[in-house]
C-alpha cells in the first residue's frame, strides 16, 4: 500500500501507491490502521513522535496523530486529521541542465509538466530530488529516500538508456541457497542529493527499470532488465555493496522523476514497468548457486565483450556472444569532431595532422584493444574514457587542425546489450532467451 517512507523531525511521512490503493488491487477487508502497522513494522520504523503524515502523489492527504505513543497503533488510539490545503512540490533538476523541471501536484494544480526531452542516452547522475511541504511555516523535508540468438531459443507470440551499469565488478562471495526467501526485501539507496532511503524490493526495480531501460521497449526486454536490476540489487545487498541512483551502480527514478520524464503517458509507461517488474517478481540470474554479475550496457558493435577485456576478471557468463540487433539502434552510430589541442593536452600527447594512428589489436568483442597514437601506446578502453566517447570501437580521422571520431555501440559492452534485448524481444524472442543468450550457462532461479 506504501511506497516509501521518510522521517523528518521524528515525524513519519507515509507515500501511498495510487496504483495500489486505486488500481483495483487494494485488500479491501484490510483497514488502513492495519495496513501502517504492517508497514511500520516490516521496515522496523522507531516511532518517536506520534505523528503520521500520509501523503498520494504528493498530496498531503491527512495525519494520523497517536494519542498514546506507548500504547502502539490501534484503532482506539488514533485520530485522523484530513488535510488537503498541503501539497509536497518535487523539483527535478537534471545533470547538464540549466533548468529545473517542476511538478506541483496538489489540490488546486493538478498538472504534470512534459519532459520534451526524448529518451536519450544520457552517462549523467539521475536527478536529485528534493521535497518539501509548503505550509504556512514553510516546514523543508528531504527524501532520505540496458545478436542472434541460438536455435533452441524459445519465442513468444507476441528511448533513455544509461550507457552501462557498475563501472567495476563487485568482489566478495555471494552465495544464497536456492530456496531463499525474496519477498519482503527492502534496499537502501544513497540518494546523489544526499539523502537515504529504504524501499521495498520490487518498488526499487521499478525505479532501476524506469532509468535505465525506454518505457516503450517490448515487454520482454522490460522484463529481463527487471531480472538484471532485482540481480544486481540482491547481490549488492548480499556483499554489503551500497546502493546509488546513478550508473556508479544502477540508475534509479522515484515516482516524481517518473511524472517528468513521461509527462502524460506516465500512467501507461509505470503501469507497463510495472506489469514487467510484477511478472518476473523474486526472478533472479544464478551461476553455480550464487547471484551474477548482472552487468549491462545501451548498446553494442555487434558483439558484447568479456568481462576480461573490459574489467580484467574472467566470469564465464561474461563472454563475447553475437548481438546484431544492435545495428538497427538508434544509438548505434555516432561522430563527434574534437579539436587536436583537446585530444594532445586530454591525453598527454603532441596530436598534429601527420601523427599516424594504428589499431595494434582487437578485443573478442571487436572493440580496440591497444592502439598507438602519435606514438604513444594506449587501450581501446583509456582513449575512451579519457576522450568520454561512447565506446571503444571507434575510427579517428584527423583533418587539418581536428579529429573526426566515429563510435559504434554505447557502454562498456559487458553483459546485456538494451537495444539488443529489444531487438530480439520485437523478433518474438521471450525474456529467458534473451537471458540465456547474453549470460550463456546462468540459471533463472525464484
């Protein structure tokens, strides 16, 4: 019934799921007094104050004030103060951005502003978010809150996309019995404004997907980044690896991001991720009993890397496997000119127009290796991120006084290509074999 919670000045602030409490699927034999008990109790919240401040879509709605704070949450104890003067402004500010998109939900203003920006391919944070409650005492609150498939594959009958996830492997053991218990999981996630918040599971998934994956991909690759993002947040939390809203770990968005990002079609689109999330809920990628490392990227050249290549450790699901379908992105190809002054002081370098520029060797994925520079000897993947390009496939062209670079992919090339998974998703592959394929050997466990 909740989707989050916070706590400010030892008040607890309640955000109901509209979806939950008005898209039909509300326990209607179960009273709200219940339904925070519940809640409170699964998130193991210390009520110091016996205050509650329930909040929809960013409405304050009412309060719940205890009249006995020893004596627990009954319905004898309570009292309910409705309240629908208050409103909860979310202000979203997006990296590399002057302006800041706003969303007043309240009484009076119900309008959602539409982000005009189309789903592009973004490597920036995901915005900070701040709430707060505009009364009469101007009270502030802050949100502690991404081939070809093999032959046996299966087939059913049926754009922002962060870069890649994770920048480095996770070290640690990882290991589970196959019969763990999943649901009721809750996850912490450090906020890039600075704040913290512990949500359920699933909700956070939805939040993963939401960031990382198009909301107008086909299901079935909604489905599979569902399984990546609850993959990678399992394993996260069982190596004591601390959770980010940027792609350091994963890109996560909260409902209020959610609205400005989509704008009008925001019902259809988390309805959609949501539906994905829901039916693949507790799924899991295994390999030999423990949680993969559930990497993946926007797109690839046609192949994905190995995770030797790439970060130096050899995961035997982590391999070069084909992904053809990445051609047809939209995100496939991509030239940008740079100055040679730019390329000579970025990398410690005299770049002119009669340096010769010569690939020494290439990766399984088809992605430079080593290349030689003026001289200098580099990795595909060093040139790549110190010029920010897209990916380590690329040509240089110099002319005159500039560079002309051309990339093909978008990511480190590890894992699950997103645009792939879409491609063999709108070819009727199902999410398993879009699974299979880019972790060959790993197992769907629940």
């Amino acid at each position: 019934m909740f989707r989050c919670h916070i706590i400010k000045d030892d008040i607890l602030y309640l955000e109901i799921d509209v979806n939950y409490e008005f898209g039909g699927s509300f326990k209607k034999g179960k009273k709200i007094v219940d339904e925070i008990k519940d809640y409170i109790n699964k998130m193991k919240i210390d009520l110091k104050k016996g205050k509650i401040v329930l909040t929809c879509s960013g409405v304050i709605i009412g309060s719940i004030i205890l009249t006995n704070i020893n004596s627990g949450i009954t319905k004898e104890n309570i009292t309910y103060v409705p309240n629908f003067k208050n409103t909860i402004t979310y202000i979203a500010k997006e990296d590399n951005k002057t302006e800041e998109n706003k969303i007043q939900i309240g009484n009076s203003n119900e309008n959602v502003s539409e982000n005009k920006s189309q789903e592009s391919n973004s490597t920036t944070s995901t915005n900070n978010v701040k709430t707060k409650i505009n009364n009469q005492s101007s009270q502030k609150i802050t949100i502690s809150n991404q081939s070809q498939p093999n032959n046996s594959s299966t087939k059913t009958n049926n754009t922002q996309v962060s870069t890649s996830n994770n920048s480095t492997i996770t070290s640690g053991s990882s290991s589970m019995q196959s019969n763990q218990i999943i649901s009721g999981t809750t996850v912490t996630i450090h906020r890039s404004n600075g704040s913290v918040i512990t949500i359920d599971l699933e909700e956070y998934v939805i939040g993963v997907v939401a960031a990382e994956m198009p909301a107008s991909f086909n299901s079935e690759a909604l489905k599979a980044q569902s399984i990546l993002a609850r993959t990678y947040a399992l394993k996260a939390k069982s190596t004591g690896k601390t959770l980010t809203d940027t792609v350091s770990t994963q890109a996560y968005i909260d409902a209020g991001q959610m609205q400005s990002k989509w704008g009008s079609s925001y019902n259809t689109y988390y309805n959609k991720i949501k539906n994905a999330v829901e039916y693949t809920k507790g799924q899991y990628l295994a390999y030999n009993g423990n949680y993969i490392e559930a990497l993946y990227h926007s797109t690839n050249n046609g192949k994905t890397e190995s995770s030797l290549d790439v970060f130096g450790n050899y995961y035997p699901y982590l391999v070069s496997v084909t992904s053809d379908y990445d051609k047809f992105a939209s995100s496939y190809l991509r030239t940008t000119t740079m100055d040679l002054n730019t390329i000579s002081s970025k990398l410690g370098i005299n770049l002119s127009s009669d340096s010769i520029i010569e690939v020494i060797n290439y990766t399984d994925g088809n992605n430079i290796k080593e290349i030689t520079i003026a001289g200098y000897t580099f990795t595909g993947k060093q040139v790549r991120e110190t010029l920010g390009l897209r990916s380590a496939d690329f040509d240089i062209s110099i002319n005159d006084s500039t560079a002309s670079i051309t990339t093909r992919g978008y990511g480190h090339g590890v894992g699950m290509s997103q645009y792939g998974a879409n491609g063999m998703a709108n070819a009727g592959y199902n999410y398993q074999s879009i699974l299979s394929h880019y972790y060959p050997g790993t197992t769907l466990s629940k």
